[in-house]
C-alpha cells in the first residue's frame, strides 16, 4: 500500500530538473526511509521492505532524470544468476541493514553502526584514496570492509557467490567496492564486482561474443583547453587488435557528426569514447568532449537511442570523471546505463593514470573476449593484474573503475 502511494508524491512537475531532486531528497526520501525501517523491525516484512527499497531507488531516478525520459528503459525486475548476489546496503539513523538479494532467496544482516558514520567514512575515503602517494585512504577503507563486507562473508561463501552487485546509497555511491580492503587483500581479489542504481532499470542476457563489432573513439590532442591524452593511440591500438571488427574516430575523426552518423548506420556491440569528459549534479553540465563539441548527455542518449532495437552492450567512458565528491554526481553517471540504453557502462570515478588506464583497458576487452567471461569477471581481472604492477598498486589507478549495470 505504501509503496505504491509513496512514488505518486512525485508530481509530473516535479520530475524536470533539480528542484525535483531537492524536494526528492528533503521529502520523498525520508519517508521511505522511515517505511523501510518499519518493514524491517516487523517480523515477514522482508520481502515488502526490499521491493520499499528498490520503489525508492526508482523515484530518486525518476527524480533526477525525468519521469518519461526513464520510463521507456523501465524493464521487469530481473533474475539473479546463480553465483551472483546483489547487496543493499540501507543506512538508517542508528544502524546500517544489509539485504542480500540471491538467485532464490532474500536475506538482511543488522550491523549496529549508524549510516551517518558509514557515509562519513565513504566521504573520506572517496577523498583519500585519489592521492597515489599516500596511505590514509587505508583506515577507511579496512572501517568500509569490517562494516559492509565482514557481516555478510559467511553468508556469500554459503551461497557460493564470486560476483557481488551493489545498489549503492548515498555517499557509498562515491566509494569503489574494489577499493576495501581486509588487512591483506582488496575486495577485487575475492570478488568480481558491479554496481547499478536499480534492478528494474538492469537489463540481465548474455549475449553471443562471436562477431562483435567495436567502435573506437579517442582524443590525444590538447582540445577546447583541455590537456592532451598521450596514451589514448596506444590504448586504441591494443584494444584494436583486440577484435576482428572494430572502427576508429581519433582526434579529428572523433567528431559529433561521424559519432552520429556511425552508430545510427552500424551495429556495434561496444562503443569505448577515451577523452575527458565530466558528470555533475546537473545534467546540463555533464558532458563527453568529442574534437569540435561536447557531447551532453542528452545528446548521448538520443544518438544511442538510434539502437533501441539493437542495443549497446557495452559503453566505456575511459577517461572521464566525477565532480569531486558530489553525490548527485555519482548518481548521474550511474544513470548513464539507464538513460544511453546500454546494457553495461565502465567509467571512472575519478581522474585515472593515462598508461594505467591503458593497460586496464586493453586486459579488460582481453578478458571479454572469453566464450564464458563475464563483464565483472574480466574487469576483475584488468583491475587484479594493474594492481599486481608495482608502479600501480595503489588503488588510485585501478579502483575508479565501475561497472554499471547488467554484469553479464
């Protein structure tokens, strides 16, 4: 009952621009959160509380996008693969609840810590673990671990689970799971791991590898006052390689009109854009810098729009990054999945290393090419081997990278 009355507080007006998600966050949301700790302290509530929790993730979606833009992507609510559990983690004023969403079952572990202590480590570490010459982002990183991961281990090792999905809330949207860290090992070493913003807008299918077409977009020129990316050839060229179809747009090439013009002629199956590009609270100043333009993200939707029929399974946003800890931000590029219509998105949280970039991609797609390999699996394996270099073993280089969406 509640759960469907609670979405409808969202007016059509409401659901245009950052005044929605103000009045999201001051109203709407407090008011799921009080229904979920109410499901949650009554005995068979689970189920209902889970499906409260994913209602809200919903409407803050719908808040921040755009109720008819996000519509059209809504898909029903998936099936989990066996080996994969999906973690919520639900921070309350005076505990955090973890729900575990598996192949048949559901279930909730209670850690008596409070959200607001969980969010103020995951802002610090968000903050800390960009600087590569230091080690303060470990103390925060091993509190995120003890907290999120410990209570939970025994219950994945049950179910035998090797790939861990995260709907993130809050200030955990600007944390990478990969990054924890359990005293001798990040958590990338014991899991391959995704996040996404919603199951009911992650779309869950393997598809054939066989005959997969790759478009290449880079720019390495100094472009509209933004710095070079010298690496971005070498990157292409490695993933190139990679596949027996692919198509290349660098520098002067990588322009809106042959972006626009390609993916509504041809059928690629992955689209990687190396180039800056920035997600900020606000939509109209996220964007994806091509060599004349900047691609906003509206733009980017309506292009890939073309392919409803034949959707992206894969975008890759290589070099682009978050506004410096803006939570709405983080919900912005989670969003990206939703509002392109790809299946799965890999981007960075954060300015990355030109070469450890490089070589993360090229293992990634390396990986991908595997009859069996997973999205999350192959991306496990990119991070695992950047951080087994010495000159990259800080989480810095490798611990940006996200993958959002269907994990497949």
């Amino acid at each position: 009952m509640a759960i469907n009355y609670l979405p409808s507080l969202l007016t059509p007006g409401d659901r245009v621009n950052l005044k929605a998600v103000e009045h999201f966050e001051k109203n709407i949301s407090p008011a799921y959160t009080d229904l979920v700790d109410a499901l949650l302290q009554q005995k068979g509530q689970l189920v209902e509380a889970h499906q409260t929790v994913e209602s809200a993730k919903r409407a803050e979606l719908q808040a921040y996008f755009g109720h008819k833009s996000l519509s059209k992507h809504e898909v029903k609510f998936p099936e989990i693969d066996p080996g994969t559990a999906v973690l919520y983690p639900v921070l309350l004023p005076d505990r955090t609840e973890l729900l575990l969403k598996f192949s048949n079952s559901l279930c909730r572990i209670q850690v008596p810590v409070a959200g607001d202590d969980i969010a103020e480590a995951a802002r610090l570490l968000h903050d800390n673990i960009q600087n590569r010459t230091s080690g303060r982002f470990i103390r925060q990183s091993r509190q995120l671990y003890d907290w999120l991961i410990v209570p939970i281990k025994a219950t994945l090792a049950k179910h035998k689970i090797d790939t861990l999905v995260t709907v993130p809330d809050g200030a955990l949207r600007l944390i990478p799971m990969a990054g924890l860290f359990n005293g001798k090992e990040f958590l990338i070493h014991e899991y391959a791991l995704a996040t996404t913003p919603s199951l009911y807008f992650t779309t869950l299918r393997a598809v054939p590898k066989e005959n997969s077409r790759i478009m290449l977009n880079g720019l390495s020129e100094a472009v509209q006052g933004f710095t070079p990316l010298k690496n971005v050839p070498l990157e292409m060229n490695g993933i190139k390689s990679l596949f027996n179809q692919s198509d290349e747009f660098l520098d002067q090439q990588f322009t809106l009109g042959n972006l626009e013009r390609n993916l509504k002629q041809i059928p690629y199956k992955y689209v990687h854009i190396a180039t800056h590009g920035q997600f900020d609270s606000s939509l109209n100043n996220s964007f994806v810098l091509t060599y004349d333009d900047k691609l906003t993200m509206d733009r980017l939707e309506s292009v890939l729009a073309q392919k409803r029929d034949n959707p992206v399974e894969l975008l890759t946003l290589s070099a682009c990054q978050t506004a410096l800890g803006d939570e709405r931000a983080a919900l912005g590029l989670a969003g990206v999945a939703i509002k392109t219509g790809a299946r799965s998105v890999l981007a960075s949280l954060w300015s990355v290393n030109d070469q450890s970039t490089t070589m993360l991609m090229q293992e990634f797609y390396s990986q991908l090419q595997k009859p069996d390999m997973s999205k999350a699996k192959a991306l496990q394996q990119a991070q695992i081997k950047v951080a087994s270099d010495q000159r990259f073993r800080h989480p810095a280089y490798w611990g940006a990278f996200l993958l959002i969406g269907s994990w497949l």
